[in-house]
C-alpha cells in the first residue's frame, strides 16, 4: 500500500506522507497490444474520438478492430511537496477503477473557493495542497490499493514559491504535446 516516486526512488507511506500541488491534468487514451500478442504501448491518442472505434469485450475493455485495446488514463502533473522544503516534479497516472478517484480530485479543485476583497473565484489549482494515501479497495474480482485524497487547504504565505513553481511546471506541461505513436521517425522506440 505504499507509494514510490519511481524517478527519485522515494517511498510515501503513513511515516512520510504524499503532499502535492495539482498543477497540470491530462487525459490520454492509451492504445494497448494484448500480452498474448507480443505486449506493450503502441500509441498514445488524446482525441477521445478514438473510442468511437471500438468495441467492448466480455472483461469491459475498449478493443479496436486490430485486436489490440484503448485504456483511458486520467494523469495528473503535480510539484510533489518534501518535507525538506523542495519539490520534485510528477505525474500521477489513474486508469481502471481510479478514474472515479481521478473525477472526485478534480471536483474537488474545482469547488475550492477563494475571497479577495469580496470576490469569491476558483483559484488555480496549484493554490491547494492536497495528501495522497494508499487505501484497499475490493470488488468481487478482488483487492487492491488505490488513492485516498484529503484537501490540506490553501498555500501559506510561507509557501508561495511552491505556486510560481507550479505556475511554470503548467506552463511547460501545457505546450507538452501526448498524442501519436511511441516510436520516432526511425522506428526506434521512444524511451520513456
């Protein structure tokens, strides 16, 4: 039920805690070869129009006509808030069963209010922390962790670096483009 930072190799858990500013969200549809069929990520869609392509099969995923299947994802960029007083950069990818996780995060940056002068406004998200935790989750085809979400409220002023940190990480997420195949004009796969 723990977290890890997969790049840095850091471990969240109850003892250190998964704070983080919201700063980017991205939906991609991820196109998916079968492991029977060799396996692995052909292609990343971020036009939604790519389901209208597809089919359900008996286990509800969304196959195309070339055998191989389309998995929504749900990835949210966050600044990753140490405890040390630095940052660390992140995406957070939700698919499956957290995609409803994913839906009740967003509702709820987009419920967050602010008053400036007796103006009430959405503030950017990158105005709220919010802590992630691992908590089990079970269904009838088993159990497994998914995410926890409490909002931690507004950035202190103490914090404001945090904001221009993730006001710039937005920035440069947004001009990020996600769709195409996973392999360069050479055919060489792209790492990532």
């Amino acid at each position: 039920g723990d977290a890890i930072n997969t790049v840095t190799s850091k471990l969240y858990n109850e003892d250190n805690e998964l704070v983080v500013l919201p700063v980017s969200y991205k939906r991609l549809f991820l196109e998916w070869q079968p492991r029977e069929s060799g396996g692995g990520l052909v292609a990343q869609h971020e036009d939604q129009a790519i389901l209208s392509k597809t089919t359900k099969n008996q286990i509800g995923q969304d196959m195309l006509e070339n055998g191989n299947y389309i998995q929504t994802s749900a990835n949210h960029f966050v600044l990753v808030l140490n405890s040390d007083g630095s940052y660390d950069q992140a995406m957070i990818p939700m698919a499956g069963t957290q995609l409803k996780r994913s839906r009740t995060w967003n509702s709820m940056m987009a419920s967050a209010k602010m008053n400036v002068d007796g103006k009430v406004f959405t503030p950017p998200s990158f105005s709220h922390k919010y802590t992630l935790r691992t908590v089990q989750e079970s269904n009838d085809r088993g159990a497994w962790f998914g995410w926890g979400i409490t909002s931690g409220g507004a950035l202190s002023k103490d914090e404001m670096v945090y904001y221009e940190a993730a006001k710039n990480f937005a920035a440069s997420v947004g001009s990020m483009s996600f769709g195409g195949t996973t392999s360069d004009d050479s055919g060489t796969e792209a790492p990532f």
